[in-house]
C-alpha cells in the first residue's frame, strides 16, 4: 500500500512540471505596467451631488484626492456655473507626502438667500487626471430654508379617501415649520409607512417626501399641488388646494378667501371646508385634478393640541304638518361631542344680508332662533312660501360661538314632494364615491376635471 502511494505521488508531480513547462512555453512575454507619470488627482465617488449650507457658516471643504504624493504640487481648477455667490479657488494644494486635499469655497449666506440653489462643476487640470476618480464634480449647492420639528401631529388624509374605498383613520406623522415664514409646516413622509392604509411598494423609500400647508395668514390655509410619493397603480398622487389652483391662474390670497376657498388654522388645527382640495394621479386621465376632501375630514391638530368637537351640520329634510295643518320646516341637527349648547335659526335667504350679520344676530339675540341640546330632528313653524336658509351655530362650555353651518332651500307650503309623514323614518344623507384600490379598478369619480 505504501508503494502505491509513493507511485501516484510520482505520477502527480511528472504530471505538474509538465503542465508548468507547458505554460511556460506557451505564455505571453511579461510587460510592465506604465510607469505612472502624473500624480492622478479626482474626486473622491462618496461626496455628495446635492450641498446643503448652513446660513450659520461662510465656507465649505470639499476633499480631492491624488495617487502619487512624492512632491508637493498645485493643480489647477476650470469652475463653470459660479454666479459670484461663491468664491473658488481656481487651483488647489498638495503638501509633499499628502494624499488629500482641501478646498474651502466661501460664501455670504445673506447675500445667496434661502432655497436659491445654483448648478457648479469644479474640473480638475487635463494633466492631472486619473483612472482612479472623477475629474469632474457636478453639484447643486445652496442655503436651504430651515426648518424645525415640531413632534408628532394628528392628520386625516380625505384625499385618498374621497377617490378610494378607505376610511379617514387619523395617524400620526412628523410636523415641521419654517423659521424664517412662521405659519408653512411641512408634514415628513405622510404618504410613506405611516399611512394606514399603505402596502410596501405603494411609496417611494427613496427620499423623504415633505407635504407644504402654507398658513402664514391663519383665516386663509391653502396648499399648492406637490408630489407625495405615493402611487396605486394610477401614477404618482399629487395633492393640493383649489385655491393655490386659482391663485396659479391669477386671483389673489384676498379673493380666493372671499370665495370660500381656502382652510383656516384655529385652536393648533388646520381643516378645509369640503370639496376644496384638489388630487390628481399622474396616469389618470392625463392627470387630470378632481376636487378632494369630500367628506371634509382633512385635518391636521398640531402636537400637544388637544381638540375638541363643536362642529355642527344643519339640513333641510322636508316639510311637516301636524294635525292642525300647520307647517313646519324640519331641519336635521347633528352635534359634535364636545357642543354645550346650539341655536338655529330660519332667515328669509336674502342677497343683501350677510351671513356674519346673521351669525351675529344670533349670537345676541336679536334674530330669534331655537335652543338646541342634542342631535335630532327640530321643526321650525313656517306658513310662507320663499327661499330660506338654516342657521345654525354651536357653543362650548363658556358659551363662546364656535362653528357655524348653513343649509338654503325653496319652501312652498302647497308642495306634496317634501312633506314628512314619519319624522322616525328619516335618515342622515350620506354618499361615497370613489376607487377600488384592491382590484386596481376606478369607481366613477363624479363632477368635472378640474384642470389640466
């Protein structure tokens, strides 16, 4: 057995030096590699395209590189792109024996301004060059406006839920501000993994996506249309408000606040009157913008802010007479929570009164109107034919007005069409519109394109 052992050794070792001399004979002639004669300067692959100054500081280092670092050396940079913002230098130093270098740009924040972003490209000297890096640094450089958390508010989206079969879940999500406009918040990431009813892949990981809500002017809230990062299946959403629509098209802050277009910020909350934002989805009918908040449950409640429900909504449901033939308009209550107490009241709908003239007339008396302690049906004694409106206002513990709501019909005190029989068989109007994200099919999405 060990005879056959030393055997195979020998055979495996003849076996060797013929494959090595084999090689050898057929094996290309050895040439060295080029003697490196520049000292291959770059730019480092890890500096970032994107710089972000700090309106605190006036300079900013950017590293380069170099392979040979036998002598001490300046290189000389070509800069397109500078305004004169910034000042650059137009070649940088290598110390003998350093690898690295530091070029310091200087800059007068005040002088750039916030969110003014310039394109710049530093280009190292042909000579100098190397395989081993860039010789050219693209970047977009500029002072950023600051912006600071604020924690943790509560929102409720009634974008997506006006378009799709989902419910208005209230979720916590980041609230930032800016420091230098008291009033633009900007919600972090609210379409990403903290939206209730979000899959993974329905948003873009890639970035941070930040949601504007410009109340600067608290009594006039609006929204520009932006990006949110999300997409089911119809293209990116893109969220706004009716108003920053119109303002676009030409009108006033003033004006599209007198049309009653835009939110307002009260008590630490930011709501929207419904209907009036506005949601697209990038590959639906040509992105084409829909009216959004239909139920009007967008809200944003600041963090630490403790919200209360004084809401109130006031309907018209028909015409009720007792069993002496007198009519009554009966109008719908519906309280939120919190409501101590309410008032409605029914006004001839005249164009010359106004609504605050109204609301105020309430409030002190000198407009009669009904007490009101709980959600229900209340009948109002009305034997004239006309239009009329409802009013009606709710107030909190302190007896302070807080909300108001309106609804204006045509009474006739003839027309069979809207008596009431059975005011116990009345029930809350109610609608739904929307999409069907599961089955990736559209609802029909009722009213008219907004604007393309």
């Amino acid at each position: 057995m060990k005879k056959i052992k030393n055997i195979l050794g020998v055979i495996l070792v003849l076996v060797g030096m013929t494959a090595m001399f084999s090689c050898q004979d057929d094996a290309p002639d050895y040439i060295a590699a080029e003697k490196i004669d520049s000292e291959q300067v770059y730019f480092p692959s890890t500096i970032s395209s994107n710089v972000a100054l700090s309106s605190l500081e006036n300079s900013f280092d950017i590293i380069i590189a170099r392979v040979k670092t036998d002598n001490a050396i300046t290189v000389p940079l070509t800069i397109t792109g500078n305004d004169g913002l910034y000042n650059i230098p137009s070649s940088v130093t290598f110390a003998q024996g350093e690898s690295k270098a530091t070029l310091k740009i200087t800059y007068d924040a005040a002088e750039i301004g916030f969110d003014n972003f310039s394109d710049l490209s530093i280009k190292i000297g042909d000579e100098y060059t190397s395989v081993y890096g860039k010789s050219e640094y693209l970047f977009k450089i500029g002072v950023p406006s600051p912006w600071e958390s604020l924690g943790d508010a509560t929102y409720a989206d009634d974008y997506v839920s006006t378009w799709f079969g989902v419910g208005n879940d209230e979720y916590k999500v980041e609230i930032q501000e800016n420091l230098l406009q008291p009033g633009l918040f900007r919600l972090v990431n609210p379409y990403g993994a903290a939206y209730p009813y979000n899959e993974p892949g329905d948003w873009d990981d890639s970035q941070d996506w930040y949601f504007e809500i410009n109340a600067v002017d608290p009594t006039a809230v609006f929204i520009n249309l932006q990006e949110v990062g999300m997409d089911w299946g119809y293209g990116m959403f893109s969220f706004g408000s009716i108003a920053a629509l119109r303002m676009s098209q030409g009108k006033t802050l003033e004006e599209v606040k007198e049309d009653g277009l835009t939110g307002t910020f009260e008590n630490g909350v930011i709501t929207f009157p419904a209907g009036q934002l506005l949601a697209k989805m990038a590959d639906y009918n040509d992105g084409g913008m829909y009216p959004a908040n239909g139920s009007g449950a967008f809200v944003v409640v600041m963090p630490g802010v403790i919200r209360a429900d004084y809401s109130i909504d006031v309907n018209y449901i028909g015409r009720f007479i007792n069993l002496d033939d007198a009519s009554y308009v009966v109008a719908e209550v519906e309280l939120g929570e919190d409501v101590a107490n309410a008032k409605i009241a029914l006004v001839a709908d005249d164009s010359e009164i106004l609504l605050d003239d109204i609301v105020e007339g309430i409030d002190d008396g000198s407009i009669e109107a009904m007490d009101v302690s709980a959600s229900g049906n209340y009948n109002i004694s009305c034997d004239e034919d006309g239009d009329y409106i409802l009013v009606a206002v709710s107030y909190n513990e302190d007896g302070e007005l807080q909300e108001v709501d309106t609804d204006s019909f045509e009474y006739a005190v003839d027309s069979v069409d809207d008596v009431i029989t059975s005011l116990s068989a009345i029930s809350t109007r109610s609608a739904k519109i929307g999409f069907s994200k599961n089955t990736n099919q559209l609802k029909n999405l009722q009213g008219k394109v907004l604007f393309r």
